[in-house]
C-alpha cells in the first residue's frame, strides 16, 4: 500500500513537471510570435528597425511571465492553450507577410 502510494506521488510530480515545461515551451512560442509581429508592424508604422526590435523584445520580456502565470493559473488549460495557438498562428502569418518585402 505504501509503495502505490509512492509511485503515485512520483507520477504526480512527473506529471507537473512536464506540464511546467509544457507551459515555459509553449508561452516561448507565443512571444515569439507576438514579437515578430510586433517588430514587423512598429517598422511598418515607421520606426527605426533597430528600435522596433527593441520595443517588441521588451513587450515580451513583459508579457511571457504573464502567459506562462496565466497558463498555469487558468481552469480550463485546453481552451486557453486553444485560443492562444490560434492567435500566434494569426501572428506569425501576419509577421512573415510583413517581413516579406
């Protein structure tokens, strides 16, 4: 009985260990999305590429803490995991059409 319940807590942990790398991978994928997209639409706007560049990368040096808490603080994971997929897909399709000149 003690050993189930051993293996049990070793499973949980495993578990939670691989949906926290799960989350940190995927909230990466998110920013790097928006990143792009943000750094191609500021030098479309007319700012400098050096300075795009650097406003986009701190936008999501801000922000990917906050999809990485949100994610593991949401109830329903698949449905927030959903709808993020679907809008950095939109923005990585907007930032290469942007970036395509």
């Amino acid at each position: 009985m003690h050993t189930l319940s051993k293996a049990s807590g070793k499973n949980l942990a495993l578990t939670r260990g691989a949906y926290l790398l799960l989350v940190l991978i995927a909230s990466y994928g998110v920013i790097w999305a928006l990143t792009g997209c943000a750094g191609g639409a500021l030098f479309r706007l007319g700012l400098a590429r050096s300075e795009a560049v650097i406003f986009s990368s701190l936008l999501g040096f801000l922000l990917y803490p906050v999809i990485a808490i949100t994610a593991l603080a949401v109830r329903r994971p698949l449905r927030f995991w959903v709808v993020l997929a679907l809008v950095s897909a939109l923005l990585a399709m907007l930032g290469r059409s942007w970036g395509a000149r």
